[in-house]
C-alpha cells in the first residue's frame, strides 16, 4: 500500500510518500506570492492551480493519502480564505479519484511526534528527524508530512516506526478520524 502524507501550504507544502517502510520519499511544492499591487482574483487561481496539480502529482498513485487539518486557530495568520481553498482543492481532486483522505489535526500529529499537543515546530523537527531516520527531513513542511503518512501508515497496520508506539502516539491516532 502507498501512502501519502500532505502539509499543505501556501508557500512550502511539504509532502511525503511511503512506498516501503525502509523508504520515504520526501519533497517540498513552493509557491512566492505575486509581487504587492499585483494580485488578482487570476493570479490567485493559478497560484492554487499551479500548487495543487505539483502537489497531486507528488501523491499520484498513493491509496490512501493524509493531510493536515486547517488549523482554525491561525485566523490572523493571512491569506485564510486562499489556505482553504487550496486544501480543498486537493480534497477535493482525491475524493474525486476515489483515494481516501484522512484528515490530522496538528495537535494529534505534534502528540504523535513529541507526547505533547502543543510541541513547538523546532521540537517536532528534531523528533521526526531522530525517528524517521528512512526519510530526508530538511524542514518543518516535510517533518509535519512524513509525520502525517507515518500516522496513517499505523492506522492502515503498517508502520514505519521501528520501535513499538508509546501509549501518546496510540493516544494521538485514537482521536484521527478515517477511512482506510
């Protein structure tokens, strides 16, 4: 089985597909936004299209793919109406495909990394670095991604880990709702 875990963004999405436990394929899909002044309805559009079909691609062929939760919190963080959209672009684009999407909220997947919902993002990068020693983590973007498929990856009894689960990352997975 394939899977794929997804941290999307509007900048730096952050992708990882699993095609054997030995190996994590990792990669990064990058965005800059127009120049200030410039962006339009359009501009926007091609930015999500051009982000979107790069993302897709990276995934093709997964059987199941894991993408992080909007993070509802994060309102004054900008550009929150173009996030969803791009979010549900993607959604939207697999479910259409038949591929089943199983949503992380980052709490869960900061549990699942550290033993803690509220782990800071150098915490979580460090952690997933040490533990996926399969998969080349250079950011926060590809960490949150790999950490994202290694969870569905138990969930689909087919970890990647080589240790057995502490009781916070079985504690992290009971709250992820899905579908395998």
């Amino acid at each position: 089985m394939i899977i794929a875990g997804i941290d999307p963004s509007l900048t730096s999405t952050g992708v990882a597909v699993i095609r054997s436990p030995e190996r994590v394929a990792t990669a990064t899909v990058t965005s800059k936004p127009p120049a200030p002044g410039t962006e339009t309805v359009r501009t926007r559009f091609e930015r999500m299209e051009q982000l979107a079909t790069g993302i897709l691609d990276l995934v093709d062929g997964a059987d199941v793919v894991g993408i992080e939760s909007p993070a509802y919190g994060m309102q004054n963080a900008g550009k929150v109406h173009d996030r969803s959209g791009l979010w549900w672009w993607i959604v939207g684009q697999l479910e259409a495909l038949g591929v089943p999407v199983v949503e992380i909220s980052p709490p869960s997947r900061m549990m699942y990394a550290t033993g803690k919902g509220n782990a800071g993002k150098d915490l979580v990068l460090v952690t997933a670095a040490a533990t996926y020693k399969q998969a080349a983590i250079t950011g926060n973007d590809i960490a949150d991604a790999v950490l994202i498929a290694a969870m569905v990856s138990r969930l689909a009894d087919q970890p990647i880990e080589l240790r057995r689960p502490a009781q916070s990352k079985l504690k992290a997975l009971a709250k992820v709702a899905h579908r395998i």
